[in-house]
C-alpha cells in the first residue's frame, strides 16, 4: 500500500483538512491582503480581519474538494492516467486537476466571501459586477500561487503526516 496517501475514509478527512487548511490559510490569506490594500504598517489588522475570513474560506475549500473538485479530479486522473504511471504521477496530475478547479471557483467564491466578511466587519460593500470583470485578471495568479502552495508545502505536509500514521500503525515507528 501507499504510505503517502490516506488508505480509509477517517484518515481522508485528515488529510483534507491538513490541505484546506495550509491552502485556505496562506491562498487565502495572500488574496486579503492583498485585495484590501494592507500593509505591513497594518498588518495586525489584517490578522485580526483574517482571522475571522480563515474559517469560512476552510469550510468552503473542504467541503469543494469532498464535493464536487476531488470527485472530478479522480474521474480525470481516472481516464488519463495508466496502471504504470507512478504514484508521483498521479499525485501530480491530482494536484493539477484540483488546483486548476480549485482556483477557477475560489477566485471568485474567495472574493465573495472575503468582500462580504470585510463588510459585515465594516469595509466597503461588496461589488459582485467588481468580482466578475477581475476574474480574468486575478485567476491566473491565483493557480500560480496556489499550484506552488500545493505542490511545495500542502501536500507534502498531508502525505507526511500520512506517512507518519501508517508506520505508527503499522508499528515500524515509535509514537513520541
């Protein structure tokens, strides 16, 4: 078996969290400041803002990836990929299938959210027609960024502490 990746459903719910939440905290994180004009003389507003935005923005990724992207994602990698491909192929093209989806619908949901939290605390009002005509302009940057969280600090992190369990189980490494 694959030590890297979650081998029941309890251990899936683990390891999306870990994802959602590294990923909605450092994505989304980035997007707020810098959508709303922070700056580092100003950067404990924006944590204590932040920190209310965080939750919703993991709760929305979590339950996206479980949903509707993770599903796709698996039909695609499903169909593209091979019995020979290695696992770190697979894994790859998962992540690019779920960054891809990923950044397309929170893009605009992110901002959504963000805009609409930001007002109930006080900022301006949320501009959906602002949201629409920036998309194209934002979304690009958003999977770059995305794509390197996932790929460099998300999932290895997930896949780590998989590992970590597996082996606990498994009885090859002491628990500490």
């Amino acid at each position: 078996m694959e030590y890297r990746m979650p081998w029941n459903a309890k251990e899936g719910i683990i390891y999306g969290c870990i994802i959602a939440s590294i990923s909605s905290l450092l994505i989304g994180g980035y997007n707020v400041y810098d959508n709303m004009g922070y700056t580092l003389d100003r950067f404990d507003e924006f944590v204590l803002q932040y920190i209310v935005i965080w939750p919703v923005m993991f709760v929305l990724a979590f339950t996206l990836v479980n949903t509707v992207v993770g599903r796709i994602a698996k039909i695609v990698v499903g169909k593209y990929s091979s019995p020979g491909d290695s696992t770190n192929a697979i894994i790859t093209m998962n992540i690019i299938v779920c960054v891809l989806l990923m950044s397309v619908i929170l893009t605009f949901l992110g901002g959504l959210v963000g805009q609409t939290i930001g007002f109930m605390l006080g900022g301006p009002s949320v501009d959906v027609m602002e949201l629409i005509e920036n998309w194209p302009r934002i979304w690009p940057r958003n999977f770059c960024i995305a794509f390197w969280v996932e790929m460099l600090i998300a999932q290895p992190a997930a896949r780590r502490v998989m590992v970590r369990m597996h082996r606990m189980r498994m009885g090859t490494v002491p628990a500490q």
